[in-house]
C-alpha cells in the first residue's frame, strides 16, 4: 500500500506548489491596468464625485493634478475596484431596463450626459436618466449608481445614502441641480460581493447643491490667486489624511499628506 503520509515523500502533490499561471496572468493584468491608467492626461477640473470630500486642500490638490507623494498612486487593487464600479452600472442599467424602465445612459455617439460650467472647470457626468418605468416615482428622474463592498452597502441600506454617504449625496444634489432635474432622483447602490441591489428615492437638496457649487467656485479662484486652501485636519493622525471613518464620512488615505504637512496651514 502507497503510503501518504506527510513526510513520506509520496503526495500527489508537494506540500507547497511554485507560482504559475495565476501569478503571471495577474502581474500581466496588473502591469496592463497601471500602464493604462499612467497613460490617461491628468484632470484639470473640479470633479462634482470628489466635491463633498471634507478636506479643500485635498479637492484644490486634485483640481490642479498636483503629483501624489511616492506610493499615493492608485494601486492594481484600486483600479480593480474602479473597473467593477464602471461594470456594475452597465449590469443595474440593463437589469432596469429589463425591469420595464426607459433609462438614458448617453448621447448616441457613447458620451455620458453631464455639465460642464466655470469655462470647464468644474464638471460632472451622470450614471443616467429615468424617462419612465414601472415605479411610483416622478419623471424624469436622475439616476445614480454606485457598486461598494458588503459593509458600506449594508451601511446605506441601513441609514440612507445622504446619512451614509455624504460625499454621494453632494454628488447627486450638484447633478439634479445643474441638469435641472429636480425631482427625487433613484439611487442605486450594488453589493459587489452578493450582487444585492438597494434603491431608494434622494429628494433635492438645493441647499446643499448651492453649498458644493460654491466650493467649487471657491477652490478654482483660490488656485487662480495661487492660495492654498486650509486642510481639515488639526493634525496628520486625523482619518482624514491616514484613512478611516469619521462623523461626515469615510476616508481613504489623502495620497497628498507629504505635501500638505510640509506646506503652511
């Protein structure tokens, strides 16, 4: 009888099997997705994504593609995570459509819808617009999705994405502001990991629309004076530059935090 127990040398397989197929394909994958996302020309506009962020030194950075302290770039896993946030609007979009929704996602030549005010620089694109459907809802109506992980979704169904996700919710004012949507627009929000949907109605908030636009306005003619807005933080241990969970929102590490703390205040 074949004996195969650990140590008799007669596994199927050694206990420890070297890198193959897997390791390669991912580092070619890898490689492939910085190569990619290295070739694309910086941004030089106020994003509406990034405008509910706490901290306006970190949106001033952003706006003017200030280079990111070494390390701060955006890792293979992020960009993982970028890719299947884009895939899993087309996913809810068709699964609407499927559901009896007329839903626009686009001009016809593939370009998002969006507004672009400030001679260009402060811009936004949105997921979509609900022209019709089987809801008890008012049309049309702007549609935003988001995919997360199981704990931040689980978070927003919970609280509601305006409690949850303030940084979303400013967002999703800006936009039915500008694109003169004001009825209650349909937020989506998908769990990557079980593919749960959430939805719930967000009304407009005009106040807080008003509030982002002018932050807006505030962080371009503050970059035009060559003055550098305050950070949030009273010091570098705050979630804000480190990462975490505050009482506005949740952080990821401010890949500027170099920069900003050996800058003024």
């Amino acid at each position: 009888m074949i004996d195969l127990n650990h140590h008799s040398g007669s596994q199927y397989e050694a206990p420890l099997r070297a890198p193959g197929v897997a390791t390669a394909i991912g580092m070619a994958i890898d490689a492939a997705l910085l190569a990619r996302h290295r070739a694309r020309p910086p941004r030089y506009y106020v994003s509406s994504s990034g405008l509910g962020r706490e901290c306006l030194r970190q949106i001033q950075y952003d706006y003017l593609a200030v280079p990111k302290d070494p390390g701060g770039e955006f890792d293979p896993a992020t960009l993982r995570i970028f890719e299947a946030g884009h895939r899993g609007e087309d996913v809810v979009a068709g699964w609407l459509r499927a559901g009896g929704f007329d839903i626009r996602t686009g001009h016809a030549d593939g370009r998002q819808f969006g507004f672009s005010v400030l001679g260009g620089r402060f811009r936004g694109h949105i997921d979509g617009c609900l022209i019709g459907g089987p809801a008890p809802m008012t049309f049309p109506a702007l549609w935003e999705n988001k995919a997360v992980g199981a704990a931040p979704w689980k978070e927003i169904v919970k609280h509601g994405v305006v409690l949850a996700r303030p940084v979303y919710a400013a967002q999703i004012a800006l936009y039915q502001a500008y694109l003169d949507l004001p009825n209650p627009a349909l937020f989506t929000a998908l769990n990557r990991d079980t593919w749960e949907l959430h939805a719930e109605l967000v009304p407009f908030d005009a106040a807080l629309a008003q509030t982002m636009s002018d932050r807006a306005l505030q962080v371009v003619r503050a970059s035009e004076a060559e003055e550098l807005l305050p950070r949030a933080a009273i010091d570098r241990s705050s979630a804000i530059c480190k990462g975490g969970k505050t009482a506005g929102d949740l952080h990821g590490p401010c890949p500027w935090q170099d920069r900003c703390w050996r800058a003024r205040p």
